[in-house]
C-alpha cells in the first residue's frame, strides 16, 4: 500500500530580528494541512528559520518580505 500524496501548500511565516537586520515576511512550503501547524518555527523556502502564520496569506501584501522567498515562488 502506497502512503496519500499531500500537496504542498505554500504559507507566510514571519521571522524574528536578529542583530542589524529586521523581522521579514517568508514563505514556507507545507506539505502536512495547515491545522497541524503547532506554532513551531518551520524552514523557509530561503533557508531561514520562521513562525508560520497561517493567517497571512502568501504572497503576502506587506513591505518587508523576503526577496529570495518571492523570486523562489515565481
């Protein structure tokens, strides 16, 4: 028996500022449902690491959103 297929579902995430640098808008690829989501920081498309929040939609309307994620998403 095969394991289901889940399709990835591509969400913002949000991450925390470090140093110089500011807090950005990132997109995570998910491939479990959105309601599994506990809060935990998750891998974003870019390599950082941020806390989804699956109530902003992606592509995301803010400013401050990472521009490797949005290329990567293209």
């Amino acid at each position: 028996m095969s394991a289901p297929t889940v399709a990835a579902t591509v969400v913002a995430a949000r991450s925390r500022a470090h140093g110089p640098t500011t807090a950005l808008w990132h997109a995570v690829s998910l491939h479990r449902p959105t309601a599994e989501v506990d809060g935990a920081c998750e891998l974003t498309l870019c390599g950082s690491l941020a806390r989804i929040d699956v109530d902003q939609p992606w592509p995301t309307p803010a400013r401050d959103v990472c521009p490797a994620c949005v290329v990567l998403t293209r």
